[in-house]
C-alpha cells in the first residue's frame, strides 16, 4: 500500500455503493477501507484510523446513529470527520446530529462527491488537476 494517501472509511451495507464509492475514490487517488455496519467500521478503525468517514446511516446489526455516537465517545475517534450519506430528505438535519462535517443525499452526483471528500480531506499526491 502506497503510503502518503488519504485514508477513506466507507460505511454502507450496500454493496453496490461500497464498490463504487471505493472506484470512484482510488481513481482520484484515495486509499479506501469499506465497513457494511458500524461495527465493522469500529473494528476497521482499530486497524488503522481513517482521514475522512463516509457514513450511510440506515444500516444492520449497527446503524450510522449508533456507530457515530460510539466514535466521539473514543480518543482517537472524536476528531475523525465525518461525511453523512442518506437517501433521507433530513439529511442536513440528521448530519448535524450525529456531529457530521458534511452530507450527500444518495443519489449523489460524482462531482459533489469529490468537492465534499476534498474538502474533507488532504489532496493525495497523485490527485487529478
């Protein structure tokens, strides 16, 4: 694994959007990590802490509300931002509650998505002009 690249936690149980979250993202140069709940994002955090979090709050076993309350509860959670993905139409609102920096109503459009984890995130070295 090439070091120096931003980390990205994608947390999603669908896996259509896991696999193009992650293309999208190592294209622009990103490393990504993929969790289907939040309790395999805890574990994958242990592992290696992200720089940036993509979070899809409706999910199984642990959901994106659960999983966000029990990373600011960690030390070396707390300060990790957090991107909301939701197909909600409060997504504002319920990124606010979970202390998200940002948020992206699914569908997405490509470029929100990357003007968001940029503006998230460092550049990677081998980023697109």
């Amino acid at each position: 694994m090439p070091e120096g690249r931003p980390l990205i936690l994608v947390v999603d149980d669908d896996p259509d959007i896991l696999d193009a979250l992650s293309e999208i993202l190592e294209t622009e140069g990103y490393e990504v990590d993929r969790a289907r709940h939040g309790q395999e994002a805890l574990s994958r955090i242990d592992q290696r802490r992200p720089d940036l979090i993509l979070l899809d709050l409706m999910m199984p076993v642990m959901d994106g509300w659960e999983f966000a309350h029990a990373l600011r509860r960690r030390e070396d959670g707390a300060h990790i931002p957090v991107v909301v993905l939701s197909a909600d139409r409060q997504a504002s609102a319920k990124a606010r509650v979970v202390g998200a920096r940002d948020f992206l109503a699914k569908p997405f459009e490509l470029n929100e998505l990357l003007r968001v984890v940029s503006d998230s995130v460092p550049q990677p070295p081998h980023a697109h002009a």
